[in-house]
C-alpha cells in the first residue's frame, strides 16, 4: 500500500495484546519496522524517557493505572515528547466527559475503533505530509532556538499557504515564550479578522488578562460562547476572569458547569474546589477535593496540596455532622488518608504538610488517639534529613498547629513539633539567602561573559579569556561559556602559542562531550573539535 514509515520511530500502548498486535500488523504494512508497545503508562512513560518517539499509538481506556489523556499530560509536563512527535489518541469511548481533556493536552489525533488498515494509512499520510513541511520549524525549537524557529514559521507560509494557520498557531505559542506581546496581539487579530478559530480567540482573551485588561477579557470569552456553546477551555478562563474580578460566587457557577462537562480533570476540579473554599462553602470544596483525588490517582497534576485543601475542608464539614454522617464521612477520609501515605511516602516535605492537617482534622472531631498517633508521625517525618520544608509549608503547619486546642494526650507531640518547626524556620531562612546568592552569581556570570565578548571584539583576547574563565568558575557547565572560551584560544595566535592554553581549550570541550546533535550550537562545537585536534 504505502512505504512512508521506514525510518519512523513507533510506540503502541495499548492494555491488550491482540490489539498491540493488530496495529503493530497494520503500520508493519505501511512499512515501519521500529515498533515499540507498552502495556501501561508507567512502562509508556519510561520508554519515552530512553527514546525519541516520532508516533505515539495510545488507547484511552488502559484499565487500572494512568489513561490516555494523563499520559500524555505526564509526558508534556517532564518534556519527554520531542516537538514534531505525533500523539494519536484511540478511543471507542463516545462520552465526552472522558475524551475532553485540557485544551493544552490535546492529541493531534483521534482514532475511533473500529478501523482498517487502510483508513489508518490515509489518516496517517496526511499527518506526516504535514509534519514533514514543518520538520525545520521543529528542529529550531528542539534546539532551543525560539528566534530562528519564527522566522522559519514565516517562511513555511509563503512556501505551503495551505499550513498557514498551523504556522500562526505555533509562532503565537513562540512569540508568547519571548514575551513579544504587541507583535502576538496582531497576530492574534489578524487571524480572528480573518478566521475566528478557537486558538486564536482564546488567545487573545489570555492576552488581555494577562496584560491586566481583565474585564475585557471577560467580555471577549464571554461573546465566544455564542460560537463555542460547548467548549470547556472558555468556562474555565469565563470563571479565572470573574475570580479576579472579585466575583467569586459568580466563578463558582461558572466552574461546577464546567465540572458537569468534563469531570475528569484534575486541576478543574481543584480550582472549583479553591474557589468553593474561598466563599466557606466547604461541603462542594470537599466535595470538589474529592473527586480531584480520585482523578488525580495516576496523574500527574495531582499535588501535595489537594490533600490537605482535603483535609482542611472535611474538618470544616466533618464538624457540623451528626455522628452517622460523620462516621461515614471519617471512613472516606481514612482511604484517601492511606492513598496520601503512599503517594508521598518518599516525599517527607509533602507528607509533614498533610499529616499536620490530618491530625488537625481528627482532633477536631474528637478522635484524640488517631490524631496523636500522626502527629507521632508527623515528628519522626520532620526529623528525616531528606525534609526540606518550603516556606509555604512550614507556614501551613504553623497555622494547623495554631489551631489545635489544648489536649493533654497531643501536648507532648505539639510541643516536640513546635520545637522542630522553630530550628526549621531558621534554616528556610538560610536556604533563602544562599538561594538569593545563587541568583545574585548568575547575573554576575552573564554579565562577565557578555564584558569577555565585548573585550574580544576590541582584540583584547587575554583579557576576554580571562572574563571567559570567571564565567566558567561561576557557571561550569554552560555550554556558551565553555564554547566562548574555547573558541577565543583555538582561534587567536597569542593564546593558542601556549600549550597550556591549548590543553585548557581541550578540557573545555570535553566538558561538552555530551552536547545534544540537535542543539543549534553542534556544528560550531564540531568545528572548534576538528580544529584543536588538527592542531
């Protein structure tokens, strides 16, 4: 049929054999032979991290474990899917609330089960047509080259009309990255005289708030629902407009629309849940925290502070049930209290966070026993040496600490904690000025090496190596610093005349061995090898 997949690098993840198998056959018939398959997301997720995939096949439904859609969230959150990477969503599901993810994470494609082999070409072909006009653009941006990857967008314009948009979408995403926000504003009205396509609509409205005009952005989000009746991404800029706005009540409805839609999402869930909290309406903040637990159990936005927003708002709930109620909102509390446990038992920074408020929250219900026994815990997890406490930790367990009433069976635990806290506090102090140092040194580092460029160009080489070498004892391992150095030595007779120099030019880019083949600077790293080693 077609032979256009012989050098692509494929992975298929899929919960069943046969259908691993099935599709392995089909693209096999297309012509790939390097064809990877992955049972689970754990093992996807790992591939991805040894090797560069140029197509994902992912089936949405994995069984027990991550699906579809937290997967791919996980591997554009730790940047384990290289730009150009095709990611093909698999799906037999029909509800939408299990298919509508964040608009950020979406999938380049959607597959609907069943298909054949030939239906699977033609989708395929036309996707990697595509990518092939836009392979330059996203080699510069691999490389970490935002400025040259533009101007490429620009070029694949004129060369390919028909790729236009595609173009726009990604140089508005490079243009917002350098901040270059008048030019990204035309962009954006350009594209929506011409077309109001979603992207672009949204982000302009995301412009406008994030340039304070946040009223306007309401007013823009708000008039594309007339458009986009359906499309949860606007419900959710819809309430962070009104929440900023003061209207909380108003965002609050907005959200539990929004939730109604597409319940799966974690961090929806827990924005609903914040903004519940805010106006002490803590049963839905409970409610919300909740569910955001239960979605959030093999992804990767779950975080720390779900729990304990958990925690916080069960307490508040908890307190004004009867004791039926109670105990059975007490026996809910008790798994989600072990799945904490275990997310975080390698995590002492994020358990003592949660085990303050958990002990806080058994305390106020009158389980003494159960919240002495954490609070137990919770000493022997801040004496760990692996518990480095942020400061907005350390100021959340104050606070659950300040709230605790006096209980002769917790006393001795408090009193334990609060000393602990106070010789933690201190060293969060410390933590803040070295790290304050550090940024302090990166500003001095940047601005030696730009004085060590300037100082070449004026044919002071001795003088610019010698700006070159304080850069590099600031930063060793800056590729920028390392090349400068290098260069200046290999390329100007008074300082290459010394072999000791010759040999420190040597060392700096053996410091640079492992320097990424795609990375903009190779071919100049390359040159400057082939030349010290020619000489």
């Amino acid at each position: 049929m077609f032979n256009f997949l012989s050098k692509s690098k494929i992975l298929v993840i899929d919960d069943f054999a046969g259908f691993r198998q099935t599709i392995k056959t089909m693209l096999g018939r297309l012509g790939a032979h390097h064809i990877d398959q992955s049972s689970n997301g754990s093992e996807a997720i790992k591939r991805c991290s040894e090797e560069n995939y140029n197509i994902i096949f992912c089936d949405y439904n994995l069984g027990d474990g991550q699906d579809g859609q937290q997967i791919l969230e996980e591997l554009h959150q730790r940047s384990l899917m290289r730009q150009g990477t095709l990611f093909i969503m698999v799906t037999a599901e029909t509800t939408t609330a299990q298919v509508m993810g964040a608009i950020e994470y979406r999938p380049d494609a959607y597959l609907t089960k069943p298909f054949t082999g030939d239906q699977l070409g033609q989708r395929l072909k036309r996707l990697i047509l595509k990518n092939a006009a836009l392979n330059n653009i996203y080699l510069a941006m691999n490389a970490g080259n935002i400025s040259k990857a533009i101007a490429i967008c620009d070029e694949v314009i004129i060369a390919t009309p028909k790729l236009k948009y595609s173009c726009l979408r990604i140089k508005s995403d490079l243009l917002e990255k350098q901040e270059q926000n008048d030019e990204l504003m035309s962009l954006y009205n350009d594209v929506v005289n011409e077309q109001p396509v979603l992207w672009a609509m949204v982000g302009l409205g995301r412009l406008y708030f994030n340039s304070g005009e946040v009223r306007k952005a309401l007013e823009h989000f708000l008039s594309m629902r007339e458009t986009f009746s359906r499309q949860v991404s606007l419900l959710d800029w819809i309430a962070k407009c009104q929440n900023e706005l003061g209207e909380a009540e108003k965002a609050e409805e907005t959200l539990k629309e929004a939730v109604s839609i597409s319940p799966k999402s974690v961090m929806r869930q827990a924005t609903l849940g914040t903004v519940a909290a805010s106006l002490n309406n803590h049963e839905l903040a409970q409610k919300s925290f909740a569910k955001t637990i239960h979605e959030g159990t093999y992804s990767c936005m779950l975080e720390p502070q779900h729990f304990e927003q958990y925690y916080d708002n069960t307490r508040e709930v908890a307190q004004k049930l009867d004791v039926r109620e109670r105990s059975r909102l007490l026996a809910e509390t008790e798994v989600v209290h072990k799945k904490m446990e275990r997310t975080y038992q390698n995590d002492p920074s994020a358990m003592a966070a949660n085990l303050s408020s958990a002990a806080l929250l058994y305390s106020a219900v009158g389980k003494s026993d159960k919240s002495s026994g954490i609070l137990s815990k919770l000493t022997k997890t801040l004496e760990n040496p692996a518990c480095e406490l942020s400061e907005e930790q350390a100021t959340s367990i104050d606070k659950h600490l300040e709230s605790f009433t006096e209980d002769g069976s917790t006393d001795k635990y408090l009193n334990q904690i609060s000393s602990r806290m106070n010789v933690i506090k201190e060293e969060i102090k410390v933590r803040k000025k070295e790290d304050e140092i550090k940024v302090d040194q990166l500003k001095i580092a940047k601005k030696t090496n730009s004085e060590g460029i300037q100082l070449s160009k004026k044919g002071q080489h001795q003088e610019a190596l010698l700006k070159f070498r304080e850069a590099i004892e600031i930063l060793p391992e800056n590729i920028n610093y390392l090349l400068n150095a290098a260069q200046i030595i290999i390329e100007y007779k008074e300082l290459n005349s010394n072999a000791d120099n010759v040999i420190e030019a040597r060392h700096y880019l053996q410091d640079l061995i492992s320097m990424d083949e795609t990375d903009i600077r190779w071919k100049r790293y390359q040159k400057l090898l082939e030349r010290v080693s020619n000489g």
